[in-house]
C-alpha cells in the first residue's frame, strides 16, 4: 500500500537491498525455517506471532507445537468456514488476505507501482507480446500480503489453466516503502505468471517473489523453482504431455513460503473493480473486488 512517495528514510531503508546477496540470502533462510527442532521452531513460531500479531482464530491449527516447522506454520491452513464467498458465481473476489496496495487501469502499457512510480507491463510478463497484447489497456490489481497474513492463494474466479512462465530475478522486499523507492520493482523479483481463460477472459495471475525464501508453489506442479534456475521456463497446458487443471472460484492454486504479492490482471472492457477498491484497503480471501465488465455481462 503505497500512497505517498517514496521519502528520504524509504531510500535509506531499501536501496541497501541492492548491494545483498538475495538468492544466498533466501537459500539460508529457507533451510532454516524447515528446522523441525521442537524448541527451536516453537520459539520461533510463538515470537513471530507476538511481533506481528498474527490472528491464528481463523487457522485450522493454532498452537506452534501443531506445526512441523515454521514453514508449515506460515503457510497454515484456514478453518473450512473461515471466509465466504459471494453467492453470484459472475462476481470476482479477493484471491488472498492481505491489502490493496495499487488497482486501476493498465494505460500506455503502463501500471501504477506506487505513487510517483509506473513501470511497464512488457517487463512485467517477460517480454511476451502475446500476453501483453491480452491486457493492454486493461485492468490491474496489486495485493501485498504482509507477514502476519494467511498465505495461500486462491482463484478470484473459475478458470482454466493455459501457460505459466517462470521469469528469474531479484529478490527485493515487497513491504510498503520498497516499492515506493525501487524503480521497477515488481517487474524485476523473480515472479510466475499464471495465464487463465475464465469468464472474465483472459486473467494472469502473477505471484511475486520476495526476500528471503521467495520459494513458490502451486498446486499443479508443486516448487516452482527447486533448484533456483536462472533462466525463464514457460510450460504450456491442455497438451500433449501436459495436464488439464480447471479450478473453481476460490479453489487454492498456490502459496508463498514467505510473502510477497499478487498482481491481477484482465482484459480491456472485461472487469470493473468495485467504487471503493483503494490503495491501503485491507481484504480478505472471498471479499467482492470486481464485477464483470461490458463485454462479460
């Protein structure tokens, strides 16, 4: 959620992120958050429920010692009736809990990274012309899931899975004052664009890696990135060779070991994000963020 620009105590904050070893850094950090040493992962658990005030009434499992290790932790599970959906199966929900941190059209190719600050959707997909013809002029949404949030991520709407393309890159934070000072930030994290026919069209789904861990899953393929590979891998479905993965509104895709964010887009004409969709608005998985567009109607 960014809706200042960037200050002189954001620059001093984040440009040190650039000098850091990010991939040796998620590396360390991942193993460490698998440590199944009872005292150790209790610890920590319960200390990064305190600092970050973690609501665990909604979590299917509420006491550290329910949890293998601190990733499992993080990436809990949510009570059956924790969150609902809207009865309309045309409306677009909230794929995550976290904020609104940027929504809005997508114009001159451009979207809004944080006040002050655009970059290019272009980059943002890899340099696929194909997939940024689908949303030029088009809409965006970008949510941030900070620490203390549930971490899965689930359908706004149906749709089935067309291609998905691994781009490497930095592994910036993705908290408030990084993106209003890094230029370009989301368009060069390590990211998975998710590309989806749906009701609403074409919908790319875009899960954003950040510091520490950046480790990704979706629930086709599992890991994203194993092995930490540097190059882009697009892997096309509903082929030969391939699976067919079809998954309803508000069916789980994917997770982040860790946080990050999200980025939603959609086509030109095809969605309208609700009257009071603003920067910094907290949402929750299920909660109406989108109705459907002129052509969708």
């Amino acid at each position: 959620m960014s809706t200042r620009p960037a200050s002189l105590l954001d620059q001093l904050k984040s440009w040190p992120l650039l000098l850091l070893p990010h991939q040796l850094l998620s590396r360390l950090v991942r193993s460490v958050t698998r440590w199944q040493v009872s005292g150790f992962k209790n610890s920590l658990i319960r200390l990064f429920v305190r600092h970050f005030k973690v609501n665990m009434d909604d979590a299917e499992a509420q006491q550290a010692e329910d949890y293998s290790d601190f990733n499992h932790f993080f990436t809990r599970a949510l009570k059956t009736a924790a969150r609902t959906f809207p009865a309309d199966p045309r409306l677009i929900v909230s794929p995550v809990d976290g904020c609104v941190s940027q929504a809005g059209d997508i114009s001159a190719g451009r979207l809004i990274q944080a006040k002050g600050r655009d970059y290019s959707l272009a980059a943002l997909l890899g340099g696929d012309s194909g997939q940024e013809a689908l949303f030029r002029n088009g809409k965006f949404a970008t949510l941030y899931l900070s620490p203390r949030d549930y971490h899965r991520i689930h359908m706004p709407c149906p749709g089935t899975l067309l291609e998905t393309t691994y781009i490497p890159g930095r592994l910036f934070s993705v908290a408030p004052h990084t993106t209003r000072a890094i230029p370009g930030l989301f368009a060069r994290n390590e990211r998975l664009v998710c590309l989806f026919e749906t009701p609403a069209g074409p919908m790319a789904l875009i899960m954003v890696g950040a510091i520490f861990v950046s480790c990704m899953e979706t629930v086709w393929s599992g890991v994203v990135n194993p092995r930490m590979a540097m190059s882009a891998q697009n892997t096309v479905f509903n082929q030969s060779g391939t699976p067919t993965v079809v998954l309803r509104r508000g069916e789980e895709m994917g997770r982040f070991n860790m946080g990050s964010t999200v980025i939603l887009l959609y086509g030109a004409d095809m969605i309208e994000w609700v009257g009071d969709l603003h920067s910094g608005q907290p949402l929750l998985l299920g909660q109406i963020i989108a109705h459907p567009g002129i052509l969708s109607k």
